[in-house]
C-alpha cells in the first residue's frame, strides 16, 4: 500500500531514494536528488568526477548519513547506519579500491565476519564448494585457497563480487567497476552482470565512461554538480546527448599536428631488470625526441610499471644506461632524476602519488621542485598557496578549500591535483603513467590536451595506458610492450594496423 502513493513506473522500484540531500564543508555534494531502481535492472549512475555519484551511494550503504530525503526499500521506509545494516537487508557495494586482506585466501576474504557453518571452527571444505557453486552459477572463475596478494586486479574484483553474491545481496552497487580492467576482461565482467539481471539482482553501476553505459545499462541518470540531469531509458539517449548532460557542453575534438619534434629528448639502451629471479623487463631500448609523444601499449603487467619506476628512479636497474637531453641519469636518486626536469603520473594516486590525510595544499609541497616555495630555508606560504589556488583553477578541481585533505576529494580531482603538481614548467620528461585512469571525458580531454601542450613545447612525454583510444588519439609513435619487452614500434601517423599492434600485444614480435 504504501508504494501506492508514488505513481507510474515507480511501482517497479524495488529502491526510491527521494530528495537526497549530503554537504560537506557547507558545500553541498548532492542537493535534492531522486533515484529509484528497478528489480532485475542494471542502472548507470553517470557523471563527472565530484558529480555526487558515490557520495549518493555512499549514503544508500550507510557510510555517509544524509542531510535530507529518504530512501525506500522494497517499498517500505529504510535506515542504513552502517554498511553492516545495508548488507543485512540486501545491499552490498564493490568500492573502486579494493577491500580485502592480501594476506588472507580467496575464500576466507568472502567469508570474512561471518559465523560459518562450524563456527568457530569453519568448516572451510563446505564453504569452499557452496563459493565453487556460485562461482559456476554466474561465471565468476575463483579459485577459495589461493591468497589476495596472488590474484591480478580483475580477479580480485571478482572475489569482492563474490562476496556480496555469498550474502544474497539483491543490489549491487559497483563503483567504477572498469576502471581497473582491460578490454579482454571488461567483456567477461559484462557477462555476469547480464548474469546477475537474468537472476533477478539488481545492479548500479557508478561511471563516467559514455560507451560502456550505452552497451550495458538498461536506464542511465546523469549527475552534474551534485544535481540530477536526468533519468532516461537507454534506448531514448545518444552518447552526444549524454555527453552534453553530463559535462554541460559538447566535447571539444583533439587536433594532434604533426610533431615538430627535435633532438633525442631521452634514451634508454639495453634495460634489463629483474626481481626475485624472475625477469620484469630484458634488453629494452627506446628514444622520445624532444617534442614527442611516445605510447606504450599492452595488457596490464607486461613490464609497464617497471619500466615507469626505473625511470623515476623507484626501482633498480641490473643493466642499461638512460638519458635525459644527454644527461647520464644512472645512480641518481629519485629526487636527482626529478631536479633534472622529470615528472611522473602514477597510475596508483593513493599509496604513489598522495598523502591522503594532509591538504592539497601540503601536498603541492611533494613536488620535485619546491625551490619557489622556500625562501632563506623557510617554506613560503602565501606563495605555496597562490600556488594551489592557481593549480586548482586551472585544472577545475572541485574543492571547498585548499586546506581540505585530499581523501575527502573524489578520484578524479585527486589524479588532477598530481597532474598539477607534477607538470610544471621545467619538466623535459613526462612519464605519464595511466594518466586518465578513473577520470571522466572532460578531465580526460583536459589532460590529454595538457600532454599535447607540453609536447609542444618541446617535452618528450612517454604515455603508458592500456586505453588503445587513449593511444591513438595523442601519440606520434607507439611502442608495444609483452613480457617486459618491445614488440615493435609504429608511426601513429593514421595508418597504423590495428590488427599488427593486436599480434604484437599478444606477444608477436614485429620489426621496429
């Protein structure tokens, strides 16, 4: 009775959130928002970074209480105080980092509080074949007794699903669930979640990535600025139309003019390197001109982070020499290598490239350049803060102040504030290292644009992304990587073979 007073397809609703109102720091993160799914739905929460997506979900699983509204649960009024609550009644969240115990097994991880059969001591046999039913149930391929620190990123995405499938979760939120995944294996996750609606789950998927929306959701709401756009079934959108919704204005097209590129900007020759015994990268050599963007392309783990790190200087090199504008950079340290005029984008911001509890302000203090903000061996706050100020304007980070800690900023506006720290005048070398990963169109645009111009004044940028589009749409030439070692290299110059570079990621090796 009580759903009665809602009116037309809201009757399907199995979740109404209604007049969802959350502000932080006086500034509010989502005013007035209505949302409702429906039973055997997968629904797309779009929007930019700081639109107030995970911030509304984040209230809907009890981390976050809410200022105002009310949510609605299978038609009756609901609480959540506690993810704890939420997971009791049927709701369960993947968030976009990972929850598990490295240290533990798959199958301890998914059965992790909870009084199993055989309480307190688990009957772990059982356990493991009702996960193994699951898993073929929904395909989801685990294996229970192997560790967390052993599994790639996909797979423990998938354990972290498990999780909530062992719970009966009838509603599942994913926070940006591709974010981590390659092309190969985002087929495979959208297999199960058309798996999971055949069953009767529901699903949320919290995303700014236009395509995947359109292949995958049945309806779509677009936030922008803490406010809803729009709720609309996926066969009445375009991905225009949603782009226009989401950022408020129609995508700019990135023109990459030819490279006037110079000299050898930087080198490296006969890299080989290895850890535990095993090798991460053999033999390797590269040139970037001066005014030059070099791609790598290839799946995740073929060699890409080390290769990052030994230029950076984080690892350690057993043989090969590097470069930079015919500088020797071999056994300098971190900071030596960065003085020189070397910046570097992590792909992990969080334990990389920010300390999560100091301000953004204290955290512009980590670059490698902080000579501007020392004066007489003091730091300069009036101009550290300018500093920030001009770094926050410029790449549009949404913050209510610089002196807010950056946990509190989105994972987007955090992989912007190390852009601006890390790209500044000076740098000779960019080590652009999934420099888009877990923004949106707007922020990827800006960034992308942000290499081009840097390239154009004559910096050598090495862009590292598994994002082939990304790839294609900045780079002069591209190099791919398969076992820590370059397959071939093409000229981006709009006729590279799409099929070569395929063969050369699957580790065929061409000529470079």
């Amino acid at each position: 009775m009580f759903l009665l007073s809602f009116p037309g397809d809201l009757m399907e609703a199995v979740l109404t959130m209604r007049h969802i109102s959350k502000s932080f720091f006086g500034v509010p993160a989502d005013d007035d928002i209505d949302f409702d799914v429906r039973k055997g739905e997968i629904h797309a929460l779009l929007g930019e970074n700081g639109a107030g997506k995970t911030t509304l979900m984040n209230i809907l699983y009890g981390i976050y209480e809410a200022d105002g509204g009310e949510i609605l649960w299978k038609g009756g009024r609901a609480e959540f105080r506690s993810p704890r609550d939420a997971i009791e009644r049927g709701i369960g969240m993947v968030h976009q980092h990972f929850t598990l115990v490295g240290r533990l097994t798959v199958s301890e991880n998914i059965t992790l509080g909870l009084k199993s059969r055989g309480y307190p001591f688990t009957d772990r046999a059982y356990l493991d074949k009702k996960l193994e039913e699951i898993s073929a149930r929904y395909g989801l391929p685990i294996e229970p007794g192997k560790r967390i620190s052993e599994l790639s990123v996909g797979e423990q995405q998938r354990v972290e699903i498990m999780k909530l499938l062992y719970r009966e979760a009838e509603l599942l939120i994913l926070d940006e669930p591709t974010a981590v995944l390659t092309p190969g294996e985002t087929e495979e996750f959208f297999r199960v979640l058309r798996r999971l609606r055949s069953d009767g789950r529901s699903v949320i998927i919290i995303t700014h990535r236009i395509p995947e929306v359109m292949e995958i959701a049945d309806r779509v709401t677009v936030l922008r600025d803490g406010r809803k756009v729009c709720t609309e079934e996926i066969g009445n959108v375009t991905e225009e139309k949603l782009s226009s919704y989401m950022i408020g204005r129609q995508l700019r097209h990135i023109e990459r003019q030819a490279a006037a590129a110079g000299g050898i900007g930087f080198s490296i020759r006969g890299l080989s390197m290895e850890e535990g015994g095993i090798p991460l990268i053999s033999d390797l050599s590269l040139d970037i001109a001066e005014g030059e963007i070099l791609g790598i392309a290839g799946v995740d783990g073929n060699g890409q982070k080390p290769l990052a790190e030994a230029i950076v200087g984080i690892r350690q090199y057993g043989s090969g020499t590097m470069s930079l504008r015919s500088a020797s950079l071999d056994g300098m340290s971190v900071e030596e290598r960065k003085r020189l005029g070397i910046g570097y984008i992590s792909d992990d911001r969080h334990h990389d490239g920010l300390i999560m509890d100091m301000s953004l302000e204290e955290n512009m203090l980590l670059r490698s350049d902080r000579s501007g903000f020392i004066r007489k061996g003091f730091i300069d706050f009036q101009k550290l803060r300018k500093e920030t100020e001009r770094t926050v304007e410029r790449f549009a980070i949404k913050t209510h102040s610089v002196d807010m800690p950056v946990r509190l900023l989105s994972g987007g506006n955090q992989q912007k504030l190390i852009l601006g720290r890390e790209i500044y005048s000076g740098v000779h070398l960019v080590i652009a290292f999934q420099p888009t990963r877990g923004l949106d169109i707007g922020a990827s645009e800006s960034v992308r644009e942000l290499l081009l111009s840097y390239r154009s004044q004559g910096c050598s940028v090495l862009l590292i992304s598994a994002d082939l589009e990304e790839i294609f749409s900045i780079s002069d030439r591209i190099a791919v990587m398969h076992g820590g070692r370059i397959m071939g290299t093409v000229s981006n110059d709009g006729h590279a073979d799409m099929t070569e570079i395929g063969l050369m990621m699957a580790g065929k090796e061409m000529n470079a």
